[in-house]
C-alpha cells in the first residue's frame, strides 16, 4: 500500500490497536503510574522530596516509556499475528505514527498530567498539616513544592525517554523473542564499547590518565591529586545536539524505514 495518510484510516488503526490489546497497553500504562506513585509515596513518607520526585518521574516516564515501546509492534512476536499486521489496510507510515503517538503522545500526555496532580496532592495535604505557628513553618513549607516539567531533570529525563524509547521500538522490530531484554544488551553493549574506544583513545595523549567522559572531559592523577580537563564547548554543544536531538531522531525515523522493510 502506498505511504499516503488518510486521517479517518490513522483513526481507525489508533482505535484498533489500542482495543485490540487494552489489557497490555493500557494495563502496562496503569502499572508504571502505579511504579510513580509507589515511588513517590515511599520517599514522600519520609519528606525526601527531591528523591520523590526524581524517582517518580524517572522510573514512571523513562521506564514506563521503555516497556510500552517494546512492546507496541509486539505483532511481530510470531509470524502469523505479524503477517496480519502488515495485511492491514493501512499505509506503513499509518503505523508508524500510531505507534510512536501512543508512545511518545498518548503516554507523556497521561504520565504528566498523573504526575502532576499527584505532587498536587501529596504537596498540598503536607502544606496543610503544618503548623503556621510553628517558628519554622516558612522553611518546612518551602522544602515542599511543585515540581517544575522544565527543570533539568525532567529535560535530561525526556532525552532519556527519547533515545531509549526509540531503541526500544526500533528493538521491537529486530528481535521477535525476548525484544526488551536483547535490545538492553545491544544498548549496554554499544555504550560499553563507546566508552572503552573513548578510553583508549584519550590513553593516546595523557599518559596519567584517570578516566574518561565522551565528548566531555578527562580525568587526569597527578602524583595525590586530580585534574579535569573540560572539552572545548563546540564539542559539549554537538554532544548535547547529539544526545538530544540526532540519536533520537535517527532510531524513531529507522523505526519506520524498518516496518517498510517489513512489508516487502
């Protein structure tokens, strides 16, 4: 079929894929807020706020992202449902967008809009039991507050999402059996070797070198004490482009040139 889009056929592919297997997508959905909130509540017993949230937020959003994304395109797992799958009467770019907006749409709209009427409540039932008289009360107040979705560690959170997430599609489509835990191992894999060739490479000029960071720094002992050496700032810039922006693009835009392949 033609890579045309027809918004009344993209609409009845959203609605099928999601009724198809509710239990699975929307279980899995319900069962990482689930992960945010015991997370959340855990920390927040104790008042550890900057742990609730950063907990929260990571595990629910990055891991949640991760498991849905692995098993979006889980038609592929046999060939029979696969064969179906691609028989359908819907473009390859049709699929593709249905499973990257229940991905990367569908799933951060819910995630945040959870998230952020669980700190809601969490935050203003504390706020509520403090003691205005208390000597302290504007310092216990303020240890507690709304966590901000444009701060850094949701910023490097939805990179996260997005380079993993990606590679978990992609992943899906690659690995019939066992997809999440075979992409794991190809994404640890690529990085450990990564960061070995970044190792050897800085060996090359420091001879007293400590470790390495791609694209970012190296460590340097001399005699009892440590050196940083800061990449110049064109290169942090282009890892951050990288990280943020390339990467991701590259492995969600592969994730379509693969389903196409798979129509063949």
């Amino acid at each position: 079929m033609k890579d045309t889009f027809d918004l009344y056929r993209f609409t009845l592919l959203f609605k099928k894929t999601i009724l198809e297997r509710p239990a699975q997508l929307l279980g899995l959905m319900a069962l990482m807020l689930l992960v945010s909130l015991g997370f959340y509540s855990f920390f927040a017993y104790f008042r550890e706020w900057e742990a609730a949230h950063a907990t929260a937020f990571i595990w629910g959003y990055v891991g949640g992202g991760i498991v849905l994304a692995s098993v979006i395109f889980a038609h592929f797992t046999t060939n029979a449902s696969g064969a179906a799958y691609l028989m359908l009467p819907a473009s390859s770019l049709e699929k593709w967008l249905c499973g990257i907006s229940i991905v990367g749409v569908m799933f951060t709209i819910i995630f945040l809009g959870f998230y952020r009427l669980m700190d809601f409540s969490f935050i203003n039932l504390y706020h509520s039991r403090l003691n205005k008289n208390d000597a302290h009360y504007q310092f216990f107040y303020s240890q507690a507050q709304i966590f901000a979705f444009d701060g850094r560690l949701p910023k490097f959170s939805y990179m996260l999402f997005a380079n993993f997430a990606g590679a978990a599609l992609l992943g899906s489509l690659y690995y019939n059996r066992a997809g999440l835990v075979k992409t794991a191992l190809t994404v640890l894999a690529t990085m450990a070797f990564i960061g070995l060739a970044n190792y050897l490479i800085a060996r090359l000029f420091f001879n007293n070198l400590s470790s390495a960071n791609p694209f970012w720094s190296v460590n340097l002992q001399l005699t009892n004490n440590y050196r940083t050496v800061d990449a110049p700032q064109y290169i942090k810039d282009f890892a951050d482009n990288l990280t943020q922006f390339i990467i991701p693009a590259i492995l969600w835009v592969t994730v379509y040139i693969r389903l196409r392949e798979k129509e063949i």
